[in-house]
C-alpha cells in the first residue's frame, strides 16, 4: 500500500433551521471546530476545499472557496469549490483526497455547507430540481419526492417490499439521532407515527423523506507523514471511489437499483482490499427512506430485494451486524445539501476514534460512507481505517 | 523534473449569442470537437471535469458533471463539478492537473461551459453578483461593472492611466478577434469609438467591458505517458498554481493590483522553472480593460503603474515582445464565465502547436494562461509548453 491520506480533525455546526445565522457564521462553525479538534495552526493550512450545492440559488453567494479562505482568515491559499448536487460534500472529500496525492498540497481543510432556510419550500423544492435532469424531469413537474417515489413505488412491485420497511428505516435513524447533539430531530419516533404521517408523493410520506437543514461540517486531512504532528489517532482514508450514471432516472434500466452505487463499492473495497463483512459501521445516503433500503442492497449487505428484510432482522441497528446511520443519517440528523457527504465522515471518523458516545459501534475499526447525488446519477464512496 | 500532464486535444463551440442552443448543445459541441481533434476514443476517457459558475441560475440545471458524462455517452465514468467564479474554466483544467497526477485517472476531458443568454439582462447582471461578496458589496448595488470601475479610478489617479489605455486594449482585442472564428465579435473597433462608447460605470464605457456570452470550452489532458498514444504535437503543463485573496475588493490594502495574481504567477514560473521574458504568448483575463492592465503589471511584463505605457510602446500586441490575448480575450472572444478558463488554455495549445493561423504568434514555445474569479479573490495560471 501506498501512501495514504489522514484525517486528523472533525467538526459540525448544529443542523437544523438556524434562522439566526447566514451561511458564513455556519461555515465558520464547522471549520473552527474541526481546527480545534486538530490541533493545527490555521497557518498550517495549505488550501481549502468546499462543498456546495445551491448557494447561489439559496443565499446569492458562489465563489465560496474564496469566501471561506477569507472569512477563516487563512490568507492567500488557494480555494476550491466543488458540485455534485446532494453528493457535493462527498465531492469535496475526493478532491483533497486527489490534491493531497497529487503532491500539490499537505494539509487542507474540508467543509461542505447549505443554507437551504431562507427560502421558502416551494422555492426550495425548485431549487433541488437543478441536481435532477431539469429539462427532462424538473420542468415537467417530477420533484425529488416524485422520482423516489416512482423507485420506491416499483421495489414494492418487485420485491415485496412494504410501506413498513420504508418507515422502520425513519424510526431506526430517529433513534439514533436521539443520542446525536448536532442532529436537527433529536426525538424518536413509533412506527405508526411514520406510517400515517402526511402524504408526500405516493407512496412515500413526509417521514420518509428528509428534511430542508442549514448545517455545515469540516475535516482536516493531511498525508500520513503530517498526521503525526497533529494527532494520535489519525484515520486514514483507505479508498476514495466514484461512479455515475443517467442524470434523468427513466433512461436506466432498472431504476430498484443504482449502477453507481454498485460500481463505487465494489471498486472501494477492492482497492482496500477488504471484504463488505469487513466494515463495521456505515454510513448510507437516506435522502428517502427507499435509498437506504437500495443502497443496503446494491453495496452487498442484503441481496437485491431483501433490503426490508435485513430491517426485520435488526441487522442495520446501531448493535446489528451492520450498523447503518447511527448518526442519525439524512433522515434525522438532517440534509443540509452540501454538507451531507462531510457530515458522513465525521460520524465515521467519530466511530473509529471511539468518541461517538451513546451511538458507539464497539471496537470499529472499519467504516464505509456513500454519497448520492441526484437519484443516483452520482456515487461517492469512501472506506475509513485506523 | 517529475511526470508531466499533456493536453493532446482541443475543442471550442462557437461563442455568442447562440439562442438556438442549450447549454446540453453548446456544452457537447466543445467536448465531441475536443474528442475529435485528440483522435481519443470516447471509451478510453476515464473521468470528465466541467467548470461552470452558475448554470442553477442561469438555466436551472447544476450536477452539470454528471449531465456531461451522460450526454456524451460516455458510461458509468466518474465526474466533477468545480466553481471559482469566472476562474471556474481555470479551476477545471487544475482539478484534471491534480487528479491525473494523483494517480486516479489516466485520461480525462476537461470542459468548461456558461449559457448567459437565456435571462434578461438585470438577471443576468445579478447572476454575476454570485461571485462578488454577495453580502457586503452586491447587495449594496456594487455590480461588477461598478466594482472594476474602482480600480480604475484608482489606477488613473495613482498611476496617471488614462481613458485612452483603458480604450487601447479593447481595440487590440477586438482586432486580434477578427482572425478568431470562435470569437464573439470579429469586427474591429477604431479607438474613438471604444472611447465615447457608453458610459457604463465611469470611467467604465461599454467597450471597456466583456459581453453576456453563451459558450464552451473542452480539452483532453493525460499522462506524459499515454499521450504518445494520441498524438505528435503534445503540449505540457508546466506548472499549475492558484492563489487567493479576500472575497471584496474593500477589503484589499491596495486595489490597483491582484495579490492572488503575483503570486500565482510568481511561483507558477518557478515551478516551470522559467522567468516572464521565457514566456512566447498569453491569455490574461481582461473581464474589463483594466483588468489587463493590471494583470500585465503583475505577472511581470510592466512596473506597476506602467501598464498603460505598454500599450503605447505596442509591446503586447501579437507581434510585440508579449502578445497578450491573441484569442480576442474575453472582451472580444467573449465571456460565457465558466468556459473562458478552458478556452484561455486552447488558444495556448493552438499557438503552441502553431494551429493559430493569422492568429499565430511565430515559433511560440511557452504560454502562460491567468484567469481570476471576482475582481481577484482568486487567480489560476497556467503554463504551456511544447
């Protein structure tokens, strides 16, 4: 093996509707706190690398690479912005993962942020359009509820799976947050609440789905000769892969399945050289409920269809045999674009460290974080070690 | 010297106003004309990287990397989205530079695209007010325009440069344009015209100013290894640097000079190992008049203060002793934001490769490339070399 990148430091902002600060106190709160927890200089820092989905749509702001170098104060080092719609803080990830093997830099702060409450929800809901294939699906009325409801719609056809299943994945990550202070739903929620909560897009329901957050999160990553000058306990990114696929769902050819998804896991674990019963703890993009389910199946946890199942089973619970969004993941925790694939790592680097508290997955050395943007036409997938 | 990235193909759509185009339309025209000219398979392209500003605003449409590989047809192949304001072409083309030499990918399309003409002007106008501080200058009413037009009050006044300077780079631009078949504008402009043209924000006149252009750009970089494969005529990357600077203008100790542009291009020479007189022919980001004249002053070719002076003595005309935008620069060529990066970086590789036809500046070796994002919060250069 190579050399590899570390990760040396992790910080939040709280997620929820933080109707008292603007996208840069946020931004701000994350980077500093994943300073903090680093013990690296600000000066120590060689460039920066943000994710974002909308801001110029949600705030009026783009070009936030330079705004985030010059609001922490960091000087004239360079600054990066990276889109990948609702995969974007997972983009970010790849791209100092990139420039630090590269060689170009050492150390480099990683933040990913949205600020998605002020605007209203329909301008909202219009704006989540621009990471699905506008001209195609957008502009003809299919929202994002709509298309995960046509995939979670066809599961049920398909393979049986059940209005239940959908909701138990709502309750399980709602405990989890629980036990999450950074999560914006901190309360548990029974299994009938979920089933009869309002109707969203048929046959999803408002507690299927995610929800509209402000939040940021923030790394600190280093090559592994640097790590040892900040920390003891670095985690290292064991692999770092992406894959795509059609922007407009109806051009795929099964759409219970995401092609990406399959391809990014497969090629992370090769190139970790582990096995999927290696990883102790995951951390999967539940932007719908129906998207763990799918992801549970096409990254090798369950077989294609038997994704409800594994639910039945507990195997997903935070003491399962494959823990699954123990912070409480999209669902609970909160999706507030950008930061979502940041937000991901830090719970993984949480658990491997050992600090993650009440949500603890005893003795996890291993960690595996997918990143979806739009209905799948983007994956990202990241394999933490210690 | 260590593995170089090569550019072995380019391509460019037509820039303009092109109404009967989409983005999707304008966007491939760069990319296939790029394939075409590189006699790369689409098949052996490992990764696309686009940059663009703000197509969420401009068309609705963002997660652009995805829509590009997908349109292209080029599978299930990774692909990234990167910002930088109007340095989003140059982010672009530094994004491939660091991922090739990371290791990840072998062969990649670089394409940088903007589709301006699809709102009214006033929508357009705010747009661009994304890549200014947002909060403390655009919303404030300090449009670009307005912005650009401090720095030139300022510059007439410390460095006696007159309305005649400002005028002089217009009237090289546009004439360098009119052997330019991409080019916006191909029709030369007298200097009397550029200087009673209308006053946009004094001392600013509409000649003085880049256009609202719909365009895009497209490159395929490799290893030095695998460039061999493609063609004869490779062109390298000698050096890749960026640097920034605070996100408004105000905030700056003197706004008559780009701090992220001296050191950008400081080190990008000694990166390449090179010093400004080396340098055959160059791209500088000429947004606004001014804005060459101070690049000029910056990179090296003029003292500070002298930029006009230059101008006079004809030394950046094409055949000068540093020809400057031999492409008709983004006041002539056009500025659809996001492509103009990458297209800086084909009119190098044609000129280094001596395709440039009246255009040529003779026996070119070496270019250098600078394109800034805002009015200097970021700058990107670039160096070439055959």
């Amino acid at each position: 093996m190579g050399k590899r990148v570390a990760i040396v430091g992790v910080g939040m902002s709280k997620f929820g509707e933080l109707w008292d600060m603007n996208l840069r106190d946020i931004t701000l709160e994350a980077g500093v706190s994943a300073i903090f927890d680093s013990q690296v200089k600000g000066s120590q820092i060689d460039a920066v690398t943000i994710g974002n989905m909308s801001a110029g749509r949600f705030t009026g702001q783009e070009h936030l690479g330079a705004q985030a170098v010059d609001m922490g104060g960091l000087g004239n080092i360079p600054a990066y912005s990276v889109e990948a719609a609702c995969a974007s803080g997972g983009a970010a990830v790849r791209h100092a993962y990139m420039a630090i093997m590269s060689g170009e830099h050492e150390v480099m702060m990683v933040l990913g942020c949205e600020k998605m409450s002020d605007v209203n929800q329909s301008e909202a809901m219009d704006t989540m359009s621009v990471a699905s294939d506008w001209e195609w699906e957008g502009l003809f009325g299919a929202t994002f509820p709509a298309l995960y409801a046509f995939m979670a719609r066809r599961h049920m056809l398909e393979h049986g799976t059940t209005l239940e299943h959908l909701s138990m994945v709502a309750v399980k990550n709602h405990a989890n947050a629980a036990h999450n202070e950074f999560a914006q739903f901190r309360r548990p929620v029974p299994l009938e609440v979920v089933m009869k909560s309002g109707l969203l897009a048929d046959p999803l329901r408002v507690l299927h789905s995610s929800p509209v957050t402000d939040g940021a999160a923030g790394l600190i990553m280093c090559t592994e000769e640097r790590a040892k000058e900040f920390t003891d306990t670095p985690v290292y990114i064991e692999s770092s892969e992406q894959a795509g696929d059609t922007l407009a769902l109806h051009d795929r050819k099964d759409i219970c399945t995401m092609e990406a998804v399959k391809k990014s896991s497969a090629s992370s674990l090769k190139e970790a050289g582990l096995k999927i019963d290696d990883i102790d703890v995951f951390e999967l993009h539940d932007s719908f409920t129906i998207g763990e389910i799918i992801l549970t199946e096409d990254i090798g946890i369950a077989k294609k269809g038997e994704g409800g199942k594994i639910l039945e089973e507990g195997l997903t619970e935070k003491d399962g045999k494959y823990p699954v969004n123990t912070s409480g993941g999209l669902k609970a925790r909160g999706h507030p674009i950008g930061a979502t694939g940041v937000a991901q790592i830090v719970e993984l680097v949480l658990q491997l460290r050992g600090d993650a508290d009440k949500r603890q997955v005893d003795g996890a050395e291993k960690g595996m974080a997918v990143n979806i943007g739009g209905t799948g036409a983007t994956s990202i997938v990241h394999i933490l070690g210690r």
